[in-house]
C-alpha cells in the first residue's frame, strides 16, 4: 500500500513569536490561535492551507539561523 501524505503543518522556530503573528495576520490575513499553557501559536489559513505553527527558539539559536519542521499527515496503517 502506497502512502499519500499532504503536509497540512509547518512548524516555524523563532525568538520573536509576536512580531511573526503580527506579520501573518497583518499582510495573509491568517488567524491566530493558541491552547490556554502551550507555548505554540498556530496561525491559521484563511484559505484552508497549511497551518503555521509558531515554537519559541531555543536560547542557544544564533539570529538567522533556520529552523523549520514539515509535518505530514498520513492515515493510520499497520
């Protein structure tokens, strides 16, 4: 059996998660939303695309550095 993964999240690493979520809602219209004690923000596509997920960086990342996660989801098989 073949899978068919789609990626429907991508998970963004960044030190500045309010100056990203003014960004995204600003200019993409995308939505905020986030779970009452988690430090991940997901941004939501007002078109039903991918979701951004937004996870503070580590303290010891250096400014410009990338870090990005793709999150794929593939139905349950055994």
């Amino acid at each position: 059996m073949k899978i068919k993964p789609s990626i429907n999240r991508i998970v963004l690493y960044t030190k500045d998660i309010e100056r990203m979520v003014e960004f995204y809602t600003k200019h993409f219209d995308f939505k905020s939303h986030t779970e009452a004690g988690d430090r991940i923000i997901e941004l939501i596509s007002p078109n039903g695309g991918v979701s951004l997920l937004l996870h503070p960086a580590a303290k010891t990342a250096k400014q410009g550095q990338n870090c990005v996660k793709l999150v794929f989801d593939v139905p349950e098989f055994r």
